[in-house]
C-alpha cells in the first residue's frame, strides 16, 4: 500500500519571497536551490520524527500571522539563540521542558519559528 514517507515542505505567501529567502539563509543559515531546504533531521538514533499538530486556536502560535508556526529541529538550542541575539534577533521564549528545550523568533514576515532540541527520545 502506498504512504506518506515524510514532509516535503511548508508553503506559504509573503509579500518579499527573496527578502524572506536572504533571511533564512543568513539568519539561520539554510538556503537550497528552491528555498530554504534542509534534511529533516540528521539525528541518528530513536526515530527522530516531523509532527502534524493540530490545535482548536492560534493561542499557540501568536504573536505569529497566519495560524501557522514552523518547528525547526536544531542540535543546541542554547547556541543558537546566542548566535540569533548576536544578529539581533529577538527571542519570544526560551525554556527547557526536560524532553526538550524551545526556543522562539518571528521570521520577518511574521511568522513564527520554533527552535527544537530534542533531549530524550520520546515514549
């Protein structure tokens, strides 16, 4: 039988693709010849998973446009939120819930990104 195999993208409008490009690529680094494009994980080990998450409001997302939000697995999330406010990138949070530490910025067309350092495999 046929099946899903994974996430192949995330498609939305904005208002400057290539502003939005430059910005990726030189804010967090990932550019591709489409777009910003990476491998999903590069974590070896207890399945490293994309998730489809559903939820019944946008309180989750805010202060991002859109309903929408974009979880971008990373290997230190403490690093990156240095390197990001070395850029002068504002970080909305920053916690660390044990199965994994978060972190979140707003790209510059308002939507928001969720940094994801996974800390234990989950059950």
């Amino acid at each position: 039988m046929a099946k899903v195999t994974g996430l192949g993208g995330v498609f939305y409008v904005v208002k400057d693709p290539a502003a939005t490009r430059a910005w990726y690529r030189e804010t967090l680094g990932i550019d591709g010849e489409y777009g910003p494009q990476l491998d999903w994980s590069e974590e070896t080990g207890d399945k490293p998973y994309s998730l489809i998450s559903h939820f019944a409001d946008d309180e989750y997302v805010k202060p991002g446009r859109g309903g929408f939000m974009i979880n971008l697995r990373v290997d230190n999330v403490d690093g990156m939120v240095e390197h990001l406010k070395a850029k002068g990138i504002d970080i909305l949070g920053h916690v660390d819930e044990g199965y994994g530490k978060f972190a979140w910025l707003l790209d510059p067309d308002g939507i928001k990104i969720e940094l994801w350092q996974q800390v234990e495999a989950p059950e």
